[in-house]
C-alpha cells in the first residue's frame, strides 16, 4: 500500500489545490472530489480552459494588465484618454475599476504595495516605468486608486513625492461611507473619515 | 474590443473556476490571477496534477471509493476485515474514517443520500450493488456512517430496512457530544441527544 500511495496522484492534486488563495485542505477535498465525479461536464472543461489560459494570457508590457494581447486592448483603444493615468496595486483592482465603467483612461499595475512587513521595497514595484510612462505620454492627471490601508497610502505617499518634481496633478480616490454602508457597522475612520469629508447637499 | 473579449480565455477560465464547490466569482478572479501570476510555479504544476489525475483516477467498481487502482486498494487490501461494511454517502465521508484510522473494515460509497427536496431517489444510489455485496462477503455487520441529518439518517432508516429480511446486525455511528465540544456552543438536539445517550463513568 505505501507505494500505491506514492505513485498516487491524488495527494499531488490535493496539494496543487490547496496552495490556491482561499482554498484550504477541506476545500482542496470538496474541489478534487467533485472535479474526479465529473470529468466530463467539469474537469476537462477546466483543464482546457487553464491550458488557453497557460498559453494564451500575458502581461502587458505597457500598464501590467493581464490579456490575450499585449500591449493589451485598455492601452490600445483609441477612445481612451491616454492623458489620464489610473495606478493601481493589482490587475484585480484594475478590473474592479473596468467592471464601474467610470474610469475611460489608462491605467499602471504597480504589482503590490510598499509593505515593511512584507518586505516590498520601491524597486519591486513598477514605479520606473509609471515615472517613465507619465513623460511619455505628457499625462495631466495622475489618480492614485490604491487600498485604503496603511501599505495602500503608504505607497500612495510615496508615488505622489515622486511625482511631485514633474508637477502633475496627482489625485487619490476619496474616502467615505461605501453605498449601503450603514454606520452602525462602519469602523470609528471610517465614520469620522467620512464626516470630516461632508459635502453640500445642493 | 468586443471581438478581442471573444477569443479572451480569461473570462472562460473564471466560468470554469466560479463553478467549483466554495469558489465564486470573486474568488475565481483572486485563484485566476494568482495562477497567471505564477505560471511556472502554479499553474503548470497544478495542470500538471489535474491531467494526471484525470488520465489515472477512477471509480472503484467494488466499493465506489476514488483511486489509481480498481478495485482500489482498500478493497484489494488482505489485512482488512471483509465482514465489516462501512456505509458512506460520499467518497469525503471514506477519507474522512480513513483519517480516522479507526476503521479496518470494507467500505460501500452509495454516492449520496436519500433528498425529497433535491429529488434524490434510492435507485439513484448505489443500494441494490450494496445488497449484492452484503451477500456475497457474508457481511456479519453493517456500519451506517451517514450524517447526522435529515436526509442521512433518513438514508439510513431506508438501508435498514432493505437489510432487515436478511437478519445482518445494522449499526450506526453513536450521536453525542462532539470531543472539544462546549456544550454552550451545540445545539439543542445534540445536547438533549447526548444526554439521553449518557454513559456509566466506570
């Protein structure tokens, strides 16, 4: 039985699965079992779409943006105010701000935030190329959309400071109560954020 | 750009991902950029596996457990007691006792239990090849190891039934206090379960 158990590719898979982010041994259990109960209608599937994806998918070279094409069709549309330049930490974020359609300009994937506890220094972020981009296209605005944590602002901070020599109008996303917040279960800054910030009603 | 979407890869690996048991459509974005983040370190890896499995894990004809080998090897294993059958409803359920080292018997995996709600029916399961085996091993008993729930423990009535006219000693797993259990934090059921279940302290 020990060396059935060793050319057993079931342990690897649950292995493979259980590194995803979010999915923990149990997961990895329930998302094996089912995937080997359906081969057809779902692992084949998948594993299909993972190879496309595998091979097909990259990294823009020009804002980070994971897609078929790189550059990719964000940096390539010509409707786009290439004026307008959007850095955010993550291609998540990035999509984020696709899915509200509010944002028609391009954007720069940093690739993470600063973080002295994670040990991100300046370097490891794409902070050269955003510096490089924002000659190049004589941009008029830059707008920081990164976490409102402390890596988030932190980081915010510092790409403004380096920005600030080109003398570019450098803007955060506000802060506030989300729609639907209630304040009742909104965290003290986030009240207190929001109240200093009060606007008009017109 | 809508064509470009069309031959995207990237919103048909989020399809197959959203499907999977515990993953939804924000976790299937985090799992796909975290993959084509790390094409070499996880995806190919996890293809890797999945293929691997696919290719070399099948269905126990015996048994209905996930393996290499059919029968698998808990079934073709000379140590174990082949007059103790184990009931399971799920393929989870036989690693789940397997884990348990607790077990030295054969198991019969009946592939879900009996659900009104979810239309599940008994010729749906596997209890007619559980019947032939009962007879064929000349099984002295038969463990119902279903899940203290409705539809389990209905299940588990219906089993009992079919094997009372051949006069096998039917068992089920005990009810009671789980260990590490508070008895501040279960419900009522089991805490009354319990108690009327409670045990000399010799």
């Amino acid at each position: 039985v020990e060396l059935k158990q060793d050319n057993n590719p079931l342990p690897a898979l649950l292995k493979h699965l259980g590194k995803l982010p979010g999915v923990g041994p149990r997961s990895a259990r329930r998302i094996a079992l089912h995937l080997l109960k359906k081969k057809e209608s779902v692992l084949y599937p998948l594993l299909t779409a993972l190879d496309n994806a595998a091979q097909q998918i990259q990294t823009c070279a020009e804002c980070g943006n994971l897609d078929t094409y790189n550059p990719c069709p964000v940096c390539t549309d010509a409707k786009r105010q290439t004026q307008q330049l959007c850095v955010v930490a993550d291609v998540a974020d990035l999509w984020a701000l696709e899915r509200s359609s509010s944002f028609r300009g391009l954007y720069h994937v940093l690739g993470g935030t600063l973080s002295a506890m994670d040990g991100v220094t300046p370097d490891q972020l794409r902070i050269d190329t955003l510096l490089e981009r924002v000659v190049r296209h004589k941009t008029d605005e830059v707008i920081l959309a990164l976490n409102a944590t402390v890596d988030g602002q932190t980081t915010a901070h510092y790409i403004a400071e380096k920005l600030a020599p080109l003398q570019i109008k450098t803007t955060r996303l506000a802060f506030g109560i989300p729609l639907g917040g209630e304040l009742d279960y909104l965290d003290e800054g986030t009240v207190s954020t929001a109240l200093a910030a009060r606007q008009l009603m017109v």
